[in-house]
C-alpha cells in the first residue's frame, strides 16, 4: 500500500512510501482502543487530590462554648465537619489511578488508530521536517505550506534534535513524539496526523509483523 510523500514546501515528491497493511490497513477494534486510551488517561493523573479531616484544620482546642444555656445546639470543636472553617467528612485523599493492559492489546490499539486516520485521510507523509534554527517560525512556515496552520497536529518523527524539539513549544496544540513512544491516544487524539518518511520506516518495522 503505497502513500504520497510531501516535502517542507507542500508539494508532492518523487516516490512513494509503503504503508504496512498489517498497521494501517486492518478492521480498527473499538474495545481495544477504548481499554487502552481509558488506561493511558487514567496513567497520566497525579491522585495528589486531598482535603483536611477534622484532625488537620486549624482550629479545635477548647468547647467553643459551654454545653448547656446558650439555645444553641451542643459543641465540642469548632473544626467539626458541621462548622464553617472546619474538616470535610469522606474527602478525596490521594490514590494511585494506575491501570495495566497487555503489549498485545496496546499494539492492537495502535494499530487501529492507524487505520482509522488513514481510512479519514488525515494523514500526511513529509519526506523529512530540517530547520535551519530552533525558530518557531520555520515551522510554521511549513504548517503553512501544508495548510494545517489552524489544525491540531500530531508529529511523528524518527529522531527529535534541538531545533525541532526548541521550535514546537509555541506552536498551540501541537504535539511531538518520536515514532516508537507514540500511544494510541496521541495517535487519535489529533486533527492531522504529519509522519516522516522514516518514522513510517520505523512504524512499520515495530508494528508491521
């Protein structure tokens, strides 16, 4: 299966590239997506959620007033859950959210996000993403070129060096990964999926088999 390659200008070069079938050409499997992407969101959160008990908010100490004679109801601490200013019963308190699923399922996934960008042409091939400097605004010249300036984009790359790496962090929502560290949800989780020829290179080697 054969895809256009592109260069930095946006026009079509000589050649093309092969696209594993084994990778961007299968029946996507949903579940495998979903139990995968659920999994790496649910790996991204810190659960350093917390609130303060009873026992841990300033306050506490002495009756707040005496038991009987005020027509008030009885007291014992001015931290009690019931009082402004006082603990939180049944709070969050910092847990782990971490979830596993097997390499299979993981490569499976990936698999199927491939397929689905590819089956929604929002994938481009570039023959290679070279910049001159680590400026931002090269790489926007070439985002203009392709005409995706507006668009999320995701970038595949085979190897990240400084320029690249220096030259996307002010472009907005724009994401960078070398090819073998991509998840499924970096996959799906774009408007424009823009590969270097020899990230499919590499692409296609891992997940190709």
């Amino acid at each position: 299966m054969k895809q256009d390659i592109v260069n930095s200008n946006g026009n079509k070069v000589k050649g093309k590239v092969e696209l594993s079938p084994a990778v961007f050409k299968i029946e996507p499997n949903d579940h495998s997506l979903y139990l995968t992407i659920n999994a790496e969101l649910s790996n991204m959160r810190q659960g350093t959620h917390k609130t303060k008990v009873k026992g841990e908010v300033r306050g506490g100490g002495r009756k707040p007033r005496k038991q009987k004679g005020s027509g008030m109801a009885r007291a014992g601490s001015n931290s009690s859950p019931i009082w402004v200013g006082g603990g939180t019963t049944f709070g969050p308190t910092p847990h782990k959210y971490h979830k596993k699923v097997s390499k299979k399922l993981k490569v499976l996934a990936r698999r199927s996000a491939f397929s689905y960008k590819l089956k929604d042409k929002e994938i481009i091939v570039i023959d290679s993403i070279k910049l001159k400097s680590h400026k931002t605004s090269e790489l926007v010249n070439i985002f203009k070129n392709l005409k995706i300036l507006d668009k999320k984009v995701t970038i595949l790359v085979n190897e990240i060096n400084d320029n690249i790496l220096l030259a996307s962090r002010n472009i907005p929502k724009l994401f960078l990964s070398k090819a073998e560290f991509v998840s499924a949800y970096d996959i799906i989780d774009n408007e424009v999926l823009l590969i270097e020829k020899a990230a499919i290179e590499k692409i296609n080697s891992l997940w190709g088999k």
